[in-house]
C-alpha cells in the first residue's frame, strides 16, 4: 500500500536531473544553431548525437550511483519496509530509462530535423544504427531505437544502484578493498593478458565470442540486457534486505 | 491492542545492547521509556520500527509481525535523536511528504504548531539548530496521527518556553483524542507527571515494567539522624542512602513501618521517580 | 487554581482534588457549576489525564461533585456544607496534631500554646 509514495518519492530523486540534462543536451544544439550565421565554411563545428546513447548511458549509470542512501533513509522515516522499496525502486527504474530513451529519440530527431535544414552542422545518428547497420529514417528504426537504449539502460542502471547499496552496506574496511581494489584488479589481469600472448589468445576470442552471443542482434540484447538486469536487482535485493539504518 | 517486543537482544561488535527485553505497549496509555545514557533505549525503539535488526526476539504489532510489514509499521512514527531526511529539504518539503505517505497527516496542524514554535517552513533541515530540528520532529510527530507515537529524547535542545508548548501540545492531543504514546527520555522529573507507566531500561535489560503509581507506592524515604535511620533499615530492603553531615536519608522499598520503636525521630516520605530511579539506576 | 507541589510530599491527584474542594469553600466554584475538564486540567499542569481523573474521582465519591452524561462534572448540591463538615473532621487531624507537634518541639508549655491560640482566634475575630 505504500508502493505508489515510495514509487513517487524514488523517482522525485531522479526527476531534476533529467531535465537538467536535456536541457544541457538541447541548448547546446540550440546554441549551435545560434551560431550559424556567423559561420565560415572553414568551421568545423559539427553536432551529432552518434554518441548521445553513449552519454545517456553513462548518465543512467551516474544517476543510480547516487539514487540509494537518501530515499532509503527517508523512506524508512516514512515507515516503509524494504520490500516495499525494492518494488519501487523497479518501478522507478523502469519509468526512468523509459523516459530517458524517449528522450534520446526525440533529441536524436530534432537533430536530424536540423539535419536536413543545416547538413554541415547537423546529423542525427543513432547508435542503434551504428551498431546494427540498420538502415534508413522510419518510424521502425525509431522503435527499435528506444528498445534497444530502452534496455541498455536498464541493465547499467541496475548496476549502478547495486553498486551504491553494496557501497552502503559495506563497512570503511570494505569500501576502500573494493573501490581501490577493482581498479587494481582489472589492471593486473589486463597486463598479465597482453604479457602473456598464449593467454590473450585463448581469452580475448573467448570473450569477443561471448559478446557476439549476446548482443549480436536486437533479440539477443534484449534478453542479455533483460537477464543482466534481473541479477543486479536480485543481488540488490540480496543486500538490501538486511540493511540498517546508519 | 498492543506492541509487543519479546527477547529482543542486540550487540554492536562486542558490545551488548539489548539482552532478551520483553516489554508490552498498550494502546491510549502514555509511557516513560527510562534509562541512563547508554542503556538501549533508542536501540529498542530502532529495532521496534524496524530502522535496524535483532540478534534475536519478535516484534508484534496488533498481533501482526511487526518487521518488514508495511500495515504493521505504518502505525508507528519514531522521532529520533538521527534525522533521517535529507538535509537539502525544506520543512514544508517534508510535511508534503509526511501527508503522502501517512493518510492521516494533518498538514494545517503541523503548518500551526510550526508558527507557534517559531519554525520557518522555508527553512532547510541541515540549517536547523539542535533545538529547532528537535521542533521539526516532534512537530511530524504530533501531527502524523498514527496509534503509536515514539519519542526518543523529544525535547533535545529545546528551552524551557518549548517545552512546557510541546508538554501542552501533546496532552492536548492525547485528551482530545488517546493514542500511545513512548517517552524515552533520561529527563525524568519533568515527566514524570505525564506518564502512566514506566519502563526501566539498565544496561540492556528491562529493570521495571509497572504502572508509575504501583512503582511509587512500592518504596519510600525515610530521614533523620544517622544512628536512627541506620537502626531502622536493618534488615530492609534499601535501595541506598544520602548522607548530609550528621543526617540520612534513605530510599527503602515495602510499606513504611511508622509505628516500630525504631521509627520514632524519623521523617517518612513518598518516593518521587526521579529519586527512585536514579537508586535503581546506580551500579 | 494554585500551583502544584511538585516535591512528591502530596500526590498530584491528591493536590488537584483538595485545590477543587478549595475553590468550592471559598465560594469560587458555585454548587451546579461546572467543574474544569479533564483536558483543561492535564494541559494546565501537564500532567497525565488519568491523574486528573483521579482527583475528580475522589470527588465524586465524597458527593462533592457528580457527572452529566456527555457534559461534565459539575458541583453537587450541598457540596459547600459537605465539605465543611468533613474538613472539620479533619481539622484536628490536618492542623492541630502538626501544631501540637511543632510546639512541643519547641518546648512550649500546654497553657502557653492554648492562650496563644485564644490570642490568635480573638484577633481573627475582630479582623472579620
């Protein structure tokens, strides 16, 4: 009964956000387009979004990292159990990343809008296409669009908040180990793979392979992503459930 | 109707807080939740909503699971000494937020206790002073009406004006309309005329669960020269003794006995709480 | 209404009942007035209602006062002529054995405490 405030109060978090960062994404386009007239043909000022899913799902990622603590703490005051919170939180989730790829469509649209009026300055790629050599403007290709950033998001952004609820439940000890020690870690294998070329011939193909299985095609990234999403949130959960308020 | 806490025990690392409380919360009574600094009282109201777990033991709310249970938890509102909103908010933030998630929450109430104590509403939460973030809590508290009331060191910083203005407040409520309400506080004299019943809490374990007259009734003073009031608590349960020059006075519990030999020259008196605890309190 | 003795030498409940029956002797609670209510009572001496309610209580058993259904408490008939016949009973018991105790403390002589207090009595007279 206390799913919909949670939901509301979860999302509240992410909401100024967002805004801020189409706003951001928008002016930018609109100062460019502000600059067109005092343009030369030497300027080399190009907007495009090919990256913007790539932005967005960095923003998504930040987004989450800092989505726990706060809501948690006040959702408790509000006497809410963590269960109660947890179903929000997915609510919240899934309302935001479906925001988020609307929200890279549209840009991505009126980019290549602009793109037809102004063809130097702008172009409106998506990196759906870039990655699928989908072709052509259709309507199709703008669904598949949103699915596919639809998804990507869900599964970084479900990353991000276990990361920030690990991070809380972890004590001053555990924190610094598994901050400074990931980085460490990865470092080490990754010099040990290139110094060892057996090694890095058996691993690298194994997961490019890896990879292709799972995100070759539209059908396969969405069950990856869908799959990815769902042990994030079970992990959360996992560690979520015992919290205490600090 | 009852909130019922069984075997509750906690530690934190090798510190033991909490070992095996029991303790009953009936509905409509006001309770004085009473301990030193330290002795587990806000680790049992934390563990009571829920904010952290025990080791071991239940917490039964309207004979329904009192963890991770949001109808059972919904009835309680815990005003801590920890703030657990975040500090950007502003206190008409919060009231927005209160009246969502607690159906019962009256806004205009809240809105008036906040112009009487002298709280701005714009005002953000991490820019209160002690007192005033104190006045923040205790102001939700009285205006959430849910059947459980918790407060936990209510009056922290707050002057004497307030006090007597949230004392007030809160019998106002509690006449107009009854609801349980826990007063955990280590400021016993000023509320011991409030409260109904008392619990004791002494290094994590209930020392008293009684009604505050039953305590009372169950102990008195007696007073005068030293060798007198030594000869007539031999062999009496005392709970320890004041010494001023050649005078005593000590704290004995039972029923008087004014009519002994031993008793004449001797001034008897009732036990008044604050006294009483602090000789049940003492290591 | 005075203030309470808050030392713990006289019950609360005890105080509030007594300062009542005060307030009828003197004539400023008239018989078939309405008595403060429990919740104007609790919130003037912040105190717990139950207390209150014990105070009225006790008047009500004496049958200084008596309860109207969904109204209140109000001042029984006769209640200022019952008061006054009780307090007299209690007179001896309430002033004179503190009295008598004070003065033998004190080591003043029987016929001295009594003409002290025919002194005393004769100038209350005059006063009146």
């Amino acid at each position: 009964m206390k799913i919909y405030p949670s939901f509301r109060l979860q999302l509240q978090d992410h909401i100024p956000a967002v805004i801020i960062y189409y706003i951001v994404l928008i002016s930018m386009a609109l100062l460019s387009l502000a600059l067109i007239p005092f343009m030369t043909p030497n300027d080399n000022i190009h907007v495009t979004t090919n990256g913007v899913t790539v932005v967005t799902i960095i923003f998504a990622y930040v987004c989450s990292l800092c989505a726990f603590k706060d809501s948690f703490l006040l959702n408790i005051q509000h006497s809410v159990s963590r269960r109660t919170q947890f179903i929000a939180r997915l609510g919240t989730l899934g309302t935001v990343c479906a925001v988020l790829a609307l929200g890279d469509e549209l840009y991505t649209l009126l980019l290549t809008g602009l793109g037809r009026l102004f063809p130097t300055v702008f172009s409106g790629e998506s990196l759906y296409r870039m990655i699928y050599s989908y072709d052509g403007m259709s309507p199709k290709g703008s669904v598949f669009n949103i699915i596919f950033s639809f998804f990507s998001f869900l599964a970084v952004s479900s990353l991000g908040y276990l990361l920030t609820v690990l991070n809380y439940r972890l004590n001053k000890i555990g924190k610094v180990l598994f901050w400074a020690g990931t980085p460490i870690a990865v470092g080490l294998i990754a010099s040990y793979i290139s110094a060892h070329p057996s090694v890095a011939g058996i691993i690298i193909p194994f997961l490019t392979g890896l990879i292709w299985a799972l995100f070759s095609s539209l059908p396969r990234m969405i069950i990856s992503c869908t799959l990815l999403t769902v042990v994030f949130s079970g992990l959360t959960w996992l560690l979520m459930r015992r919290a205490g308020v600090k | 109707m009852s909130i019922e806490l069984a075997n509750i025990t906690k530690s934190f690392g090798q510190v033991q807080a909490l070992r095996g409380v029991s303790a009953v919360f009936h509905e409509e009574r006001i309770y004085g939740l009473l301990g030193r600094n330290g002795a587990g009282k806000s680790t049992l109201l934390n563990i009571l909503t829920g904010r952290i777990f025990p080791d071991s033991g239940t917490v039964t709310v309207d004979n329904e699971r009192g963890t991770e249970n949001d109808s059972a938890q919904s009835k309680i509102f815990l005003m801590s000494e920890t703030t657990l909103h975040p500090d950007f908010m502003r206190v008409s933030k919060a009231f927005h937020w209160a009246g969502i998630f607690y159906p019962g929450f009256d806004e205009g109430y809240a809105k008036g206790l906040a112009q009487e104590f002298g709280l701005s509403l714009k005002a953000k939460i991490s820019g209160l002073s002690t007192g005033y973030r104190s006045i923040f809590k205790l102001i939700l508290a009285l205006s959430v009406n849910v059947p459980y009331v918790l407060l936990d060191e209510p009056v922290l910083g707050l002057d004497a004006n307030h006090r007597e203005l949230f004392y007030k407040r809160l019998l106002e409520k509690y006449t107009a309309k009854p609801f349980t309400v826990v007063l955990s506080t280590h400021l016993i004299e000023e509320v011991a005329n409030l409260i109904e019943d008392v619990i004791i809490i002494k290094e994590g374990e209930v020392l008293r669960q009684e009604s505050r007259d039953e305590l009372l009734s169950g102990g008195y003073t007696v007073s005068g020269g030293s060798a007198a009031v030594e000869t007539y608590i031999q062999g009496k349960n005392v709970l320890g003794v004041d010494a001023l020059g050649g005078l005593r006075t000590a704290y004995v519990l039972g029923v008087p006995e004014r009519d002994s030999q031993s008793a004449k020259d001797l001034e008897f008196g009732p036990m008044d709480l604050q006294k009483l605890f602090i000789q049940l309190t003492n290591s | 209404m005075q203030k309470l003795d808050l030392s713990g030498e006289k019950p609360i409940f005890l105080q509030i009942a007594e300062s009542l029956e005060d307030a009828v002797l003197s004539g400023a609670l008239t018989e078939g007035e309405q008595l403060p209510s429990i919740t104007e009572l609790s919130v003037q001496y912040t105190i717990n209602p139950a207390t209150a309610l014990k105070g009225i209580n006790l008047l009500v058993d004496q049958g200084i006062a008596y309860k109207k259904r969904g109204v209140g408490m109000f001042v029984a008939k006769g209640a200022k002529a019952l008061l006054q016949k009780k307090r007299q009973g209690d007179f001896s018991k309430r002033y004179v054995a503190a009295m008598v105790l004070e003065a033998v403390r004190l080591g003043i002589a029987r016929q001295e405490l009594l003409d002290m207090v025919a002194q005393e009595y004769d100038c209350a007279g005059k006063g009146r």
